[in-house]
C-alpha cells in the first residue's frame, strides 16, 4: 500500500502508474481531483485502473491530510509507503518576494510535508515497517540565484527529514530523500513564470537572465523516469541510503561544492548572472 502526493502530473503521476504496475495498491492524492484526467488516462493505458485510487487531498489542510490517511488504513489496514511529492518551485530574488509568497511556499513544502508524514507515522510504528519517500531537490543541498524560496524550503526539508530518519529507525522505518536535479516536469519551468518583477528594480537585469536560464535548462532537462527508478530502487532495497541525488551532471556539482574553496565556487556562480 503506498500512499502518493500531488500525482496530477509529473513525478507524481509517473510514480502512481510505476508502483501500481509493480503490484502496489496506490492511493494517488492531488489537491484537486477535477485535474486528475491525465493519470486515468495513464492508468487505463498502463491497465493499472484498478490499483490506483485517486483521492483529494491538499497538504496545507491538516484536517483533510488525516481524514484521507484514517479513512485508507480503515479500507486498507496499512499504509506501507509514503512518497512526498507535492511541492511547488517560488522563484525570484530574495528581496523582492513577497512575505506572503515565502510563507506559501513553506506551507506546501514543508509543513504540507510534514502533516502527511504525521499522519502516517503512528500506523507504521504500530505496523513496525514503513518506508517515507520524500521528493527534495538538489536546491537543497546547493542554493541558487533566483530560487531563494524554493531552496530554503528544501534546505528546511532536508534537515527535517534528517532528525526524523534517527528518530523512527527503532521502529524499522526507514526515511529516504530523492534530490532531483532539473528534469522535464513543470516545476522549473513554472518557477519564475509567476515572478512579477518591478520594471524600476535593481535586479531586473539578473531576473531577466536568471529566467532565460531557468528556461534553457528547462529545455534540456532530463528524462523524469530517470527519478522514477531510482524511487522504485529504494523501495526494493533492504536498507536503502538516506539521500540520492539524481540527475546529469548532479554529483560533480555536490562534489564542487563540498570541496571547491568558496570564493571560487561563488565566482564560477557569480558568472552566470
């Protein structure tokens, strides 16, 4: 049984469709379920239909993530997997984002992270075996230009999910972080898109380039199966690893960043704006 956030699209949707194919009852989530077009589709295609129950749930609504998780352990009596996939990219510079919009963002990727995981944990102590997914980033380990929001969430979520990956492993749970890299799901593309720069700011020319290079990475990103498999890989492992970077080119840059002297690494990033 694995319980699945924000599947209308992307990551989500493509994970619903993998586990449900490799026998898995799935309970895909999505805070409207009027978008769930895509994945029926996906789901009669792959003849899965029958494996996947789609069900509406908006993470920021704590009451509304426990009645979903109560009333799937009362159909199904378990809930083996949790895979936190729900989120949103805020772009913009720092200075310019509104408080409002910072706050929106740690409600989604946050603390919507954190009331799904809540919710879940009790009936996977009582099962003594549980298994949390959570979908970060590689913003969480290297902060971008541009991208203040969305990589303080993931620096936030990160840390959360490390402290809670020491505390439930007695009770044989075990908590994992997939950091994807840029891949040909909306959420980059979509990052800066609803950025409302001020055409007077000082930073309107580093927004500007920023956004042509969200755009061109967006371009080339890769293949989100790839973070499929890696997701369906940790859940066949006995004892899976606690992070896994995914993506092109994404150890070199932890590598680059963990050892390159700072001032250096802050040039070759300086020299992209």
């Amino acid at each position: 049984m694995a319980l699945i956030t924000g599947t209308n699209s992307g990551f989500g949707l493509l994970t619903s469709i993998a586990l449900a194919k490799d026998g898995y009852q799935v309970i895909s989530t999505m805070r409207n379920t009027g978008k769930g077009d895509t994945l029926r589709s996906a789901a009669g295609r792959a003849g899965v239909t029958d494996r996947i129950d789609i069900m509406q749930m908006d993470v920021t609504n704590e009451t509304q993530v426990r009645d979903v998780v109560e009333r799937v352990v009362a159909r199904y009596g378990r809930i083996d997997v949790l895979i936190n996939n729900a989120g949103y990219a805020a772009g913009g510079l720092v200075e310019e984002v509104a408080l409002s919009e910072w706050r929106r963002q740690f409600e989604t990727n946050v603390f919507g992270v954190l009331a799904c995981t809540q919710a879940v944990l009790p009936c996977m102590r009582e099962q003594g075996a549980g298994r949390i997914v959570t979908v970060s980033s590689i913003s969480g380990r290297i902060a971008m230009p541009g991208l203040g929001p969305y990589s303080a969430s993931k620096f936030a979520l990160e840390g959360m999910m490390e402290s809670l990956r020491f505390e439930v492993a007695r009770y044989g749970i075990s908590v994992v972080l997939i950091e994807p890299g840029p891949y040909q799901t909306n959420v980059w593309e979509n990052s800066l898109r609803g950025y409302q720069m001020d055409p007077d700011s000082p930073y309107s020319d580093t927004a500007n380039r920023l956004y042509k290079q969200v755009q061109n990475t967006a371009k080339s990103a890769g293949d989100p199966m790839e973070v499929v498999g890696v997701i369906r890989k940790v859940l066949r492992h006995r004892s899976p690893k606690f992070r896994y970077p995914v993506g092109k080119g994404m150890r070199l840059a932890l590598t680059a960043r963990k050892w390159l002297p700072w001032r250096l690494f802050e040039r070759v990033v300086q020299s992209q704006m």
